[in-house]
C-alpha cells in the first residue's frame, strides 16, 4: 500500500492510532474533544512524535521510531489547516467536511453526508469511542 498508513501511540495524551488508507482516499477526522483528532494530524505532519510507532506516507516513511527514522516537518510534503477560525461557523463538523471536496470540479457529489463514515453522527455510538 502506498497511501497513509499510521500506527503510532502517545502516551501522555492517552493515544494510541492505527489505520492504513490507500492511494486517493480521503479521511475526514472527526470526534469530541479529547478524542485525539489534533494529535494524530500532528503525528502525520511531524509537530509532534509518538513514544513508538511509524507513520509511512506515499511509500515514504517519515517516522520510525524502531529505526529511528524522523523526516522534519518541512521536509514532509504534507499540509495542515487547523481549524481555528477557518471553518464556517454556521455549518456543522459534518458539512465542513465535505465542503471542500464538493466545491472543486470532479468531485461534486462526494459531499453527500451519506458517503460520511457512520462514526460520524452524534457522538457515543458503540464502536466509535476513541
């Protein structure tokens, strides 16, 4: 696989983070607060590193802390918009999720909420703790 792939813990903040995504995938990181949704972009960007684990992008590893390996966040090719007075405020989590994606051309019908992962919703469905 050559997309994302993180399997990475923290233990101070109480994460711990394992996916793998493929090629042209698109995530949409959502949770309530606490959840670890912010530390787990920073692990991917490289402005925080994990106790232990790896983070491998494109094929790329850029942090592996069995080897010791550490690419610095300029060095990445990865970006990162935080939230903080960016999002539309009159919109849900949901809805700005899928903003972006619906407004380029070729990809208008991907922001149906119905594509979103049924994680979601309301927060404290069973099997989405985390």
């Amino acid at each position: 696989m050559s997309g994302l792939a993180v399997a990475a813990a923290v233990p101070d903040r109480d994460v711990h983070v394992e996916f793998a995504l493929p090629p042209g995938a698109v995530l949409a990181v959502l949770g309530p607060n606490g959840a670890g949704k912010s530390t787990t972009l920073h692990l991917i960007a490289g402005l925080l590193r994990p106790a232990h684990g790896r983070v491998q992008v494109g094929g790329r590893v850029l942090t592996d802390t069995d080897t010791g390996v550490f690419v610095p966040p300029h060095d990445r090719r990865v970006g990162l918009l935080l939230q903080d007075a960016l999002l539309f405020p009159h919109l849900d989590a949901a809805a700005n999720v899928a903003f972006a994606p619906s407004s380029r051309s070729g990809l208008r019908r991907w922001g149906r909420r119905a594509r979103l992962p049924e994680c979601a919703g309301p927060a404290a469905r069973p099997g989405c703790a985390g």
